[in-house]
C-alpha cells in the first residue's frame, strides 16, 4: 500500500472542519457524564475534546462518502487512487459492495447531524458513552442480584437472590460463553441499572476491557445483550493520543521508489496519521455497531471471532489473529468497522 500525492480524506477533512459542517452536540448524541466522580466519567477527557470528535467524524463521514463516488467514477481525477485505495481495503469490491459502503458512511453522517434510533433501527433511547472501565465491576454467580433499582433481589420469601439462581442470567452466561469463546462473568453497572457480561479482563473486579494492552474502545447493543436497555460505548485511555485529523500531514513517496523490500526509508505510515477520533469514528466503528448492532458488524468466520484492528491484517498481507493460512476477504473486510475508519 502506499499513500498518493492526493490525500483524499485529509483534503475533504479540512475543508469540512473550516467551513461550519452542521453537527449536533455530543449530549445531543449521547448520555455521557463530565462529573469527575461519576462512573465512566470523561470529565479528564473534556467536552471540547469531543466537540471535535464530532466535526471529524462528519468530515471522515463525508470523505467516505466521496471515496466510494471517485471510486466508481471513471471519470473523477481522483478514479486511480480511489479504485486502488477499495481494491486493497475492501478486498476487490463489486458494484453492489460499493453501494453497501457508501450506505455505512451515509448512516454515520446522518446520525451524527441528525440523531436518530440506534442498534439496527431498533433503540430509540439515547445511547451511553463511558471513559475507561469504572462503570461497571465484575461480580461472581455467588453475588447477590441486583434489580434496575441497584437493589438486592429477593424471593417471596425474603431471601436475597444470587445471580446464578435468575435463569435470565444463567441463560445469558450460556448464550456469551458461546458468542465469546471463553467463561464470560455478570458485570454490574449502577449507572445502566443491569449487568453486561463479557470475559475477565484481569485479576481484579474492576479490570475491564480496557485492561487489555492497547485497547481503544468498544460497544455493546440490546441485540447482542438483552439485558441492558440502551446501547453504549466506552472510550479507552489508549484511544486518546493528541493526534487531530490533518496533523500531522502524511509523508508522501513516489510509487516508483517502492521495490521488492516495501516501502522506502521515511515513507508515510497509515497509523502516523490516523486521528484519535479515528476510534469515536470507530464510533464508525462504534457508530457503526451502534447504528448496525453490534452483532452485525463482526466480520464473518474470522479465527477469534472479532474485528480486525492490525493494518496489514485488514490488507491481506498478514493472516488473522488465530491463524497460520487465513487472510481477510472480501465479506470480512465489508464487516469490519476498523477498515471503513481506516479508508476514510
């Protein structure tokens, strides 16, 4: 891969971000907490921060968008580059691949000026939006129930309930365990009055998914859990790295200067530019989660049933997390939240 003298989506990027694309606030968007106390506050992050968030994930919307039109445009300047750009990401598109595409990034622009239900149509409440893990903990079968109320559940008896005598729960447990692969435990969260469950994270309670080395963000929807009401994301540390989109600007090489060894000394890396919003935008990733449902936007058949994050993995130069010999395809690449943020 390499990056042309043409940017697109950091020409389209600027243009957009200086010249008053119409957006909604992200408490429009969201329920999110500013509150230091508050669990998954952002209240470190600030509201300016996601102010920006939501002018870039326009912009990159809108680049989207113009991607796939120069990319099914003989005619555009921009034909080779966009042809090019689909061809590697998207693992060959057709025509009807092509539409599916633009369809993902016109429902993200929509809802980021426009709102709207979330989870595949299906939600109309306004979903959460969480930093870091300190909105929920992990609890054992062997705890007491909680009800919506954050109140201990009791029998007609008076006898206070445990998780793993609700056969919601346990029916839960058993459909997780399966979607994830691996043991999942209840997690409660005061704040969504209900318990996600997901695999632990780490030896303590309070060791989420973002105690992963690395992790940038992630999503849940009613579709995908039916015990909790609304749908909701939460933004990790990592995520937040300074980097503003169209800053820095890429460093750009000839195609010529490229041989059988890759890339030349000093050639740009994707990553090098790749704005934090890239993860709200992931919020493509997660907006598309939740506009889709989370479970509509895993990519098909992959080895440990996630997305795919790594550059040369979303490629097809490099076999997928769990394999030797599989490499991502075209349905996969189509699936895969990361890849659509990435081309934008």
């Amino acid at each position: 891969m390499f990056l042309s003298q043409q940017p697109l989506s950091w020409i389209l990027s600027l243009f957009l971000i200086g010249n008053g694309v119409r957006a909604l606030s992200i408490t429009d968007l969201f329920e999110i907490s500013f509150e230091e106390d508050d669990p998954g506050s952002c209240e470190a992050e600030g509201s300016a921060r996601f102010a920006r968030y939501i002018t870039e994930g326009i912009a990159l919307a809108m680049a989207g968008i113009d991607f796939v039109d120069a990319a099914t445009d003989s005619s555009n300047e921009l034909y080779v580059q966009a042809e090019r750009l689909g061809y590697e990401w998207f693992r060959d598109p057709d025509e009807d691949d092509y539409e599916s595409i633009k369809i993902y990034y016109e429902k993200v622009l929509d809802w980021l000026q426009n709102n709207g239900p979330n989870d595949n149509g299906d939600n109309p409440l306004k979903p959460y939006l969480f930093c870091g893990d300190s909105w929920a903990i992990r609890k054992t079968l062997q705890d007491p129930l909680f009800g919506s109320d954050g109140n201990s559940v009791k029998d007609n008896n008076g006898n206070v309930v445990l998780i793993g005598q609700n056969s919601d729960m346990l029916d839960a447990q058993s459909a997780t365990t399966t979607n994830f692969g691996e043991v999942t435990y209840p997690y409660w969260s005061e704040v969504l009055g209900g318990y996600v469950w997901a695999p632990a994270f780490g030896p303590m309670p309070t060791a989420g998914y973002c105690a992963q080395g690395n992790a940038l963000g992630f999503c849940f929807t009613p579709s995908s859990q039916g015990l909790i009401s609304h749908s909701w994301v939460s933004l990790c540390d990592s995520s937040f790295t300074e980097l503003i989109l169209g800053q820095p600007r890429c460093n750009v090489v000839e195609i010529t200067d490229f041989d059988e060894d890759g890339a030349p000394e000093g050639a740009g890396i994707v990553n090098d530019i790749t704005p934090e919003s890239a993860t709200f935008f992931q919020v493509t990733s997660e907006l598309i989660h939740l506009l889709y449902g989370a479970a509509e936007t895993i990519p098909p058949n992959t080895p440990d049933k996630r997305e795919v994050y790594g550059t040369w993995q979303m490629l097809g130069q490099e076999p997928l997390d769990g394999s030797t010999d599989q490499y991502m395809d075209n349905n996969q690449a189509l699936a895969n939240p990361e890849t659509y943020a990435k081309v934008a």
